[in-house]
C-alpha cells in the first residue's frame, strides 16, 4: 500500500461513508449540500443531480467563512456530503471540513464511479448554492 492509499483507509475507518442508495436517500432533504470535489475536467460531463462544484483544492477557501472564496451554504452545522471519481478525494476532504469545525459531514464511498455502477441519475453541472 502506497503512503496516500494509507492515508486514505485511514480516514476511511473514522468518518461516515455512505452507499450510493444511502445518499440517494438524504437528498429529498433541502437541508443536505451535496458537494462534487472533481476538477472542473472532471464535471464536464456530468455529476449528481443538485451537486455544488466545489474543486478540491478550494474546499477550505469556500468553506471558511472568513474567506473571501467563501461559497454560501456552507455552513458547519449544515449536513455536507462530498462525492469526487472514487471516494479518495472526498474522504480526505471529509477530514478538512471536520478540522473545520463541520461534524456532520459524509461521502459517498466509492464515488461517482459507484453511483454510476448503480445507474443513478446524472445531470449537467451547476455553481455553488
């Protein structure tokens, strides 16, 4: 096992990683941020109904409300999932947001890969919310 692939199944054991029918579920819920933490390449050809494009090397800036990157509906008390291609990303990004002060944050394991292996929907991109 590589050092990173270390580092992420270690994460991996303390934070919440959820099914794609899991998040399918939570997403009736208004309350719930869904964030893809993909590269804009990566989002060109799709992501999760209602997902905020929240690139993974701006997360802390868009998630820190003192900065002036600060993306609205990110709040630490709000549910945040994140999702990236195959969990690694987003898990890791899991454990940013909760140093963060967020505590009721998840990603969705196995990433878009896994709801798409599930033939879950897929829509064209949107901005943050």
């Amino acid at each position: 096992m590589t050092p990173v692939q270390f580092m992420v199944a270690a994460v991996r054991a303390r934070i919440e990683n959820l099914t794609p029918a899991q998040v399918a579920a939570e997403l009736d819920d208004p309350f719930v941020l869904l964030v893809d933490v993909r590269e804009p390449g990566e989002t060109a050809y799709g992501v999760i109904p209602g997902a905020a494009l929240v690139p993974r090397g701006m997360l802390e800036f868009h998630a820190d409300h003192g900065s002036p990157y600060r993306v609205e509906g990110f709040v630490p008390g709000r549910r945040v999932i994140l999702y990236c291609s195959v969990g690694s990303r987003s898990a890791l990004a899991v454990r940013s947001l909760q140093e963060f002060g967020y505590r009721d944050v998840a990603h969705l394991d196995g990433g878009l890969n896994a709801w798409i292996g599930e033939g879950r929907p897929m829509t064209g991109p949107i901005t943050a919310r």
